[in-house]
C-alpha cells in the first residue's frame, strides 16, 4: 500500500514539473487585452510595474496577481483591485480558479505531503 502510494506521489511531482509552469505561461498568453489595459496601471501598479509588468518574464507575475486577485478575496484587497472578478471575462475567471485551485492547491498539498513524510522518515513513526 505505502509502495503504491510513493508511486502516486513521485508521478503527481512529474505533473507538477510539466503543468504548473506550463499552465501558468498558457494563462499569461491569454490573458485578455482590455483585462492588462484596465488593471496593469495606477492606482493598481506604480508607474515602474505598470511598464515591467508587461513583458515577458515579468508578465508572469502580474499572471499569478490576477489569478490570485480572481480567486481569492484577501488577494483582490490587498491590491485594492475592488471587483475585478466581476470585470473580467467570465472563461478567464473561471481559468483563473481552476490554476489557483486546482494546479497551485494540488502542487502545495504534495509538498506538505513531501515533507510529512520527511519528518516521519527523520524522527520516525514510533517517535
């Protein structure tokens, strides 16, 4: 059963490796123009972000801000960015969570997985 379950855990770190990267610059490649026009400016980004934040690499991470923003309610406050999932299309906001939600949340459940089993291989299961 463990043997198994190393096995499901080594090809989901394999997955990871492949699709959050992949998934995040296929999310920065379409995300929408007038999206980018509307938020990647002041009051939202100084003056320096709002001109970095638009080219690659840099674009990236304005991505993983939207993205956050989207999904997440502490991240739209944060950045002020007030409704901003209400403003934009409704297949990138939906692109959006399953990035946050599904790639982001299943890569940070299997590092903690990883590391439980780190720290039950280094003190042991009978302590």
């Amino acid at each position: 059963m463990s043997d198994l379950f190393i096995h499901i855990l080594f090809a989901s770190i394999l997955l990871i490796a492949v699709l959050l990267p992949a998934s995040w610059v296929l999310l920065t490649w379409i995300t929408p123009r007038s999206v980018i026009d509307r938020y990647v400016s002041p009051p939202y980004f100084s003056e320096f972000e709002a001109i970095a934040y638009q080219y690659f690499p840099t674009s990236l991470i304005r991505t993983m801000l939207f993205s956050m923003a989207i999904s997440v309610p502490v991240c739209r406050r944060i950045r002020k960015f007030g409704d901003m999932h209400k403003h934009v299309p409704l297949w990138f906001n939906l692109a959006c969570r399953f990035y946050v939600y599904g790639i982001l949340g299943y890569s940070f459940l299997c590092i903690f997985v990883i590391i439980g089993l780190v720290v039950l291989a280094e003190f042991g299961v009978n302590g």
